[in-house]
C-alpha cells in the first residue's frame, strides 16, 4: 500500500559542442557528465545476502541491458543470471528464507499490477505466484522460522482491498489468510507469523491500530487518532505483550514507543525534537529494537541495543557517507550495508560483525566515481508565515556561487521528503550549470506533525507559497539570478510545475512537468481502487472532491482551470500507463493551452507508468529537458542525436511553436 500519493531516475562529453552561443557559461565548468551515466542502468545494485550467509544477490543488466537479477556464492566466480525479463527490467526482488528462492515483483508497462514470481534456483524454474489478470500483489512479510512460508498482500477476491495470503513455496498453493474488512491499508505479523496487527484509515482522515488475540479472535482497537496525529506500527515485543510504535500523541515529532499491551502504559524509545523517528531497525529473532534514525538534514542513529553499539561505532569509519543496514544473515554474524553519498553512487560493504571489518562489494555507479560531482549542503529556509522549512542545495562546481541559473527541484508525494546523498537530477542539473534547491515544503513527511499538519487544505495555497519563498531565498542569498529559476519536479513537483506557470505564471522562466495532475477532481476520479482505504486521508488533506463545500477549493488549486494564463516555456512528461496519475491529467491540460493559443511541448510514453523505468525512455526525456533548460536558462546541454534517443518509444506533440 504507497504511503503517499506518488510515490515518482557513457562516457563524458568534453569533446561535445556544449554551450549555448548567446550566453554561454563561464569554461571552469567541469566537463559534462554524459546522460549514460547519470541515468542509464546501474552497473549493479540492490544486493542481498542469502538468509545463510552462503550467497548473495543483486540486479544488473543483461545483453540487452534490461535489468535481471543475479546470484552468486560468496567468495567464489559463479555468477549466475536467475530471471529473464523481456523488456522492463526487475527493480525488486527478496530472498525467501528457504535459501534457494528468489522473490520479484513485476507489473506490464507501468501499471503497477504486480505479480509475484518466484526463481528457483536449484531447477531454474521461475514462477508466478499469482497469475490473476488486473490483479495487484506484493510481498507482505518473511519468517525464518516458517522458511517455506510467504505472506503475499494482494486484491484478488476485491480490486478495492488488500488481503493477506499464505503461500507455500513447495507447492504454490495460495491461500487467503486474512480478509481486509474495507478500511486497512497495512498489516502487522506477530514471532508465530500470524497477522495479528492491522492499520487501518478512519472515516475522518485519521489513523486506527487494531490488535487481535489470535487468528479466531475478533479485532479490538489498540489506539485511534485523528488526522492531525502520526501513528504507525512496527512490530510486536518476542512475548506480544508489547507493541512498538511510531507515535506523535502528546509530542510534535513521533517517538519511537514501546505500549504494553495489557496496562496500556507507554515506554519513549527514541525521540527527537527536530525529526520524526525515521529507520527502526529490529533485530528480526529476539525482535528488540536495536537503533533508530533521525534525519534532519543528514542522517545519525541512535543505538538501543548494546549488542550492537560496537558495531555501529566502526561501521561509519567505512566510508563518509550515511549508511543503513539493508540485510542480516539468520545467524547474525553478518550484515549488508548500505552508504549513500551526495558525491558518489551507493556502495554495498558485507560486515564481518565478530571481526568487525567490512569488505566492499560494490558500487551501483564505479563511473561516476572520480568525476566532479557537487557537494549538497542541508539548508533552512524560513516561510512567510514562519516555520522552518528544510531544504538540499547543490551548487555547481567551478562558479562562483552568485546570481546562477536556479532550478527549484520539487520531490513528489506530497507525502514524502527529500533527503541527503546522491540525486543523479541534482548532479546532472548541477553539471549543467544550474544551483539545484530541493525544499521540503510543508506537507513533506518527517518533521513533525505541525510542519505536516499545514499543508491541508493547501494545494496550490501555502505549499505553493513555500516554494516561492524558496526561490525568494536563494534571490536573498545572491545565489540565483531572479530572472533564470525554473520549476521541475515529478508526481506533486510535476504539480508543482503545473501551479507554478499558472497560479504565478510571470514568478519562474521556465517549468517541467513530469506525470504531474492538473485537475485534483479527476485526479481522485482515476486513482487505483485499491487506494480505496486511503481516500478518507486525500479528503482531509487536499479537500474532498465529491463535497460540494470544497468545490471552489478544488477548482481553484488545478491548474487546468488557469492554462490560459501560461506565458511561459513548458515542458511536459507523461507515461500512457500510468495508474497514479491518468494520462488524461497531462493530455486536458495539453489541450486546454491548445484551445488557448498557448505554447507547450509534450512528450508521451507508450510504455511506461508513474515515472520513466526503462532507461532509454529516462534519457530520452532527459536530453529534451536539458536542451529545453538550456533554451531558458541559459545553462549547459549535452545535444541528442536525431529525434529520439535510440530504443526509446517517445511521442512529442509541440503546441503553439
């Protein structure tokens, strides 16, 4: 179930012919970062060790460089591709606790119905495991001790709802296990990996956390908060007498809680009065929590567990970027981690944790490494109205700082947040000349619930307000050049886009639009039914479509009742297959500037759904960006040969040019 409403990514180019010649950039730039490598395929990535320790697995491309998922044995040259996917290429996958099963997620072209499959990798055998046209299913929860057992989350017997099923991995039989009554968007296992936890949305926009005894007994509420509150579960204590939970009651930020659940006596964890409590990790045996996150700007952990302290004090001499721990072997003598860097690709290391070192395995990007990427600074910005509104600012290497061409880089969601580390759109809009800013403007989830609770009601209102008091700011600081900001962002930052050449059409030069929605009545009217139980939670925050005392609100925040006020150069994005955001969202606003003698260029993607999967397709409409950018910033563009890039299915409609 997306907890947000979008969820929305060679060689170098010196030799090119790079600058536009009516005002070209100062030459200290760096020279160019090809597209290839900033948004082509990754070498490798995602890796997971084997629940043994014996193996491990990650995704790469093949021949045809679609992305497969791979295995090899530790310490050994046997690598192996296991899958054999046709054109889209798998971006997911777990280890089941059997050692010998791979698990994948894949949709067609974009339209995120999942299947399950599974690759066997004793017979070579690969599976799906629910084989249901129009059918979404995903991997709800993995047990060691029932290896042969998946719980597997899918609307089979309602296109509304998300039940559980039980599959077993000897025979794959599926089995349903536990019915969604109409209301819960997620699930909760106990250490007989039972569901015995259900999250669910109230008629009022807000949160309810049931709890049953056992699998034949009724569901009982353990807590129930409004739509002004944070309440998330996270697991049950090894004896189920105690419930560990993410909740802001009684605080701005949410605590990491410990609940009994007889006396209903609350234990605070972890706690942070800048953040919300961010990764929890528990240890997946004993299930004691062990550390919790806290991100402001850059991310630090602290550790609840003493067993581990030692290691998450060695663990950051590693490397200097943050790290998270991706995986854990079932004896727990080693772990996968993960470090993210504002200036370098991820890299995976094994952690040896009795002799405490760790040993690279690899990065997604070995290219990227040693080129002259820029340094993204955590930044505040105060709103008009006066809260904190945190920000990522990333300047371009070899200029001076001062009166750049902007882009406003808006994250999607709206329920979501940009963090620290390596942005290849940051990266590549740097390279091209550009200061990128990346502000969470209220609504952006993590800093507490009065930063979040802001933003109802305020689509195209105070969250629009933050972003031009972002530009504002970075004016103030003599870093951008008021005349040369642009507007890009995909899912909400296509919005964004979309509010930004309408609701304040003279405020940016230019804007790009990605699967953005322009009419917030029929962006409700085509979302996925089984975002059903989260319908409540849209009509608290945006305003309720179907309610006619919203109707002016509603109208009045969608850019498609304002095209005709478009003056400036617009470029938009769209995936045919999208379920998040209709085609249709793109194509009415198209027409509308059509109607309206206005000028915009659209680019359409046949096969692709919320954002851009296939790398041919991402680069493509990258290089149309960047050329476009460049015809109004005045920045840097790397030239695309012929009309599309090569195996990609764009197509352009240009209006009014």
């Amino acid at each position: 179930m997306p907890k947000s409403l979008f969820s929305c990514v060679a060689r170098t180019a010196a030799a090119l012919a790079i600058l536009l010649p009516a005002a070209p950039l100062p030459a200290q730039l760096p020279p160019l970062i090809s597209r290839d490598i900033l948004f082509g395929n990754p070498e490798r990535t995602h890796p997971r060790l084997s629940p043994d320790g014996q193996r491990f697995a990650w995704i790469a491309p093949d021949k045809k460089n679609v992305l497969q998922v791979w295995v090899k044995t530790l310490g050994k040259d046997d690598d192996k591709m296991v899958t054999a996917d046709k054109k889209r290429g798998i971006r997911q996958f777990f280890w089941a606790e059997d050692n010998r099963t791979l698990l994948y997620q894949q949709d067609n072209d974009g339209d995120e119905n999942f299947h399950v499959y599974g690759a066997d990798l004793a017979s070579g055998n690969v599976r799906d495991y629910t084989p249901f046209q129009g059918v979404r299913a995903g991997v709800a929860d993995l047990s060691r001790d029932f290896p042969d057992e998946v719980l597997i989350q899918a609307n089979i017997r309602n296109r509304q709802l998300m039940d559980v099923h039980r599959l077993s991995l000897k025979t794959g039989a599926l089995t349903l296990d536990t019915e969604n009554p109409g209301d819960v968007g997620g699930w909760g296992t106990d250490v007989k990996f039972q569901v015995r936890a259900a999250q669910a949305q109230t008629p009022d926009g807000g949160t309810e956390i049931r709890l049953r005894e056992d699998v034949k007994a009724p569901w009982k509420t353990l807590l129930k908060v409004g739509p002004d509150e944070i309440l998330e579960f996270e697991d049950f204590s090894l004896d189920g007498k105690s419930a560990f939970l993410k909740s802001s009651i009684g605080n701005d930020t949410a605590r990491l809680v410990e609940r009994n659940l007889a006396t209903g006596a609350e234990k605070v964890l972890a706690v942070s009065p800048e953040v919300d409590a961010g990764a929890v990790v528990i240890h997946p045996k004993s299930h004691v929590v062990q550390a919790v996150s806290f991100a402001p700007g850059r991310a630090s952990w602290k550790v609840l567990d003493p067993s581990v302290q030692a290691d998450f004090d060695a663990i950051p001499k590693l490397h200097a970027g943050d790290f998270v721990i991706v995986n854990r072997t079932s004896s727990d003598d080693a772990w996968l981690v993960a470090f993210t860097s504002d200036r370098g690709p991820i890299t995976w290391y094994k952690w040896d944790r009795a002799a405490k070192k760790g040993t690279v395995l690899f990065s997604a990007q070995p290219k990227l490494e040693g080129l002259a990427l820029s340094e993204m600074k955590p930044v505040v910005i105060k709103t008009r109205d006066g809260l904190s509104m945190n920000a990522y600012l990333t300047l371009p290497n070899g200029l001076a700082p001062k009166n750049l061409p902007m882009v406003l880089f808006v994250h999607g969601g709206p329920w979501a947040r940009d963090g620290w580390g390596y942005s290849p759109t940051a990266q590549w809009l740097a390279n091209r000349g550009y200061a990128v800013l990346q502000p969470n403007y209220r609504g952006s989830t993590g800093y507490g619930k009065k930063y979040l609770n802001a933003s109802f009601r305020q689509w195209g209102l105070k969250m629009h307000d933050d972003l031009i008091d972002a530009a504002k700011w970075a004016i103030a600081q003599g870093t951008a050049d008021p005349k040369k900001i642009a507007v890009f962002g995909g899912s909400y930052g296509g919005y964004a886009a979309l509010a930004a050449a309408t609701f304040t059409p003279d405020a940016f030069a230019c804007n790009v639009d990605i699967v953005g929605p322009s009419n917030l009545k029929t962006l409700i009217a085509s979302i996925p039914p089984y975002w059903k139980p989260m319908r409540a939670m849209f009509d608290v925050r945006m305003g309720n479509v179907d309610d006619p005392k919203d109707a002016e609100l509603i109208k009045s925040a969608s850019p498609l009742f304002k095209a005709d006020k478009i003056v400036r150069p617009l470029l938009i994005g769209q995936g045919a297959n999208d379920p998040r955001v209709n085609v249709k969202e793109s194509e009415q606003i198209v027409d509308a500037i059509e109607k309206n003698k206005g000028n915009v260029t659209y680019v359409l993607y046949p096969d692709e759904g919320h954002g851009f999967a296939r790398p041919e397709n991402r680069i493509d409409f990258n290089a149309r960006a960047e050329k476009f950018l460049a015809g109004c910033l005045a920045g840097r563009f790397e030239p695309m040969e012929g009309e599309k890039i090569p195996g990609s299915t764009a197509v352009v409609k240009v209006v009014g040019k």
